[in-house]
C-alpha cells in the first residue's frame, strides 16, 4: 500500500501520521524460514524545513529454531527507523536517502527491508541456553545426559599441554 506523499514535500512543516499493520507471509534471512507476526509501523513523515524524514518504530515478534539447541523460540523486537525521503537522487553519495518517485513510497517493502536488515545474527532461546550435547544430541537445558563431559572445554584441555610435562 503506497504512501501518497504529494501535499508533505510540497508543503513546508507539514506532516502526516503512519499508522499501519503490515502481514508478510515470505520472510526469510539467510536462508532461513522466520515467522514473523503482523508488523506494527507507527509514526510519521515530516516536512522540516524542506527535508522530508520519514521516522517510524516496528514492532513485531518473530520466531526461529534457537542457534544452540535448536528448539523454535519467539522474540518481541521493537525497532526505530529514520529515513530521509527525497525526489531524486542529487547526491550519489548518500545510501541513507530514499528516493520517491511520482510522490508515493513504497511503505510496504520498505518496512520489510528495514526489519530484515536488523534481525539480530544471533538467535537464543535464553542467553544461558546450554544446547545440545555433542555426543548425544540431547537438549542439555531439558537436563544433563549420561556423556562424559572431557575434553569438552577447551580451557581445560589448555591447562592439561601446560602441565603435561
Ligand atoms: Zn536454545
Ligand atoms: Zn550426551
């Protein structure tokens, strides 16, 4: 659904109120399938002195299998975005700046690229998530497996060439 954007560059000090509930049902990053809630975009474009800035927080819950263990767990993500909106591209130089053509912005996937772009690279279930036994495969946050745990930490087996001879 684009933004019709004609009367805010025309219009010095002008703003307009964004209010919008957006549904991706396609979302993946690297490769991997996200699920993500409807996205709620909240705030505003505005007109300050002749530059247009589009400022909007996201908020959204997505969820994907924890990178340790595995197991699919949720996380609530409230992001804030600024963009500065012009006509055409006059300054090469600066990647911030989206261009509008004919006046309309493209909120929908504009929204889609932003949250893509600040997913986090790291994805826990907990920040203590214990993940899984390597000779087993067991959840090891479901509780201990009967492995033997030598050699496990690499610290340890440091500590062990020190003191081998
Ligand atoms: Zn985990
Ligand atoms: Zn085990």
């Amino acid at each position: 659904m684009p933004l019709e954007l004609n009367d805010i560059f025309v219009t010095p000090d002008s703003s307009l109120a964004v209010d919008e509930c957006f549904v991706y049902d396609d979302l993946s990053a690297e490769g991997e399938e996200l699920v993500v809630s409807p996205v709620r975009v909240k705030g505003q474009v505005r007109n300050t002195g002749g530059l247009v800035e589009l400022c909007y927080t996201a908020e959204f819950r997505y969820s994907k299998p924890c990178d340790r263990c595995l197991t699919v767990a949720g996380k609530a993500v409230r992001q804030d975005f600024v963009h500065t909106l012009a006509l055409s591209a006059e300054n090469e130089d600066n990647d911030d700046i989206i261009i509008v053509a004919g006046y309309t912005l493209d909120l929908f996937s504009l929204v889609r690229d932003d949250i893509l772009l600040e997913m986090p690279f790291k994805h826990l279930c907990s920040e203590d998530c214990l993940g899984l036994c390597p000779t087993c495969g067991k959840n090891l946050n479901e509780g201990s497996c009967g492995c033997q745990k030598q050699a496990v930490d690499p610290r340890m087996a440091v500590l062990d060439e020190l003191f081998s001879d």
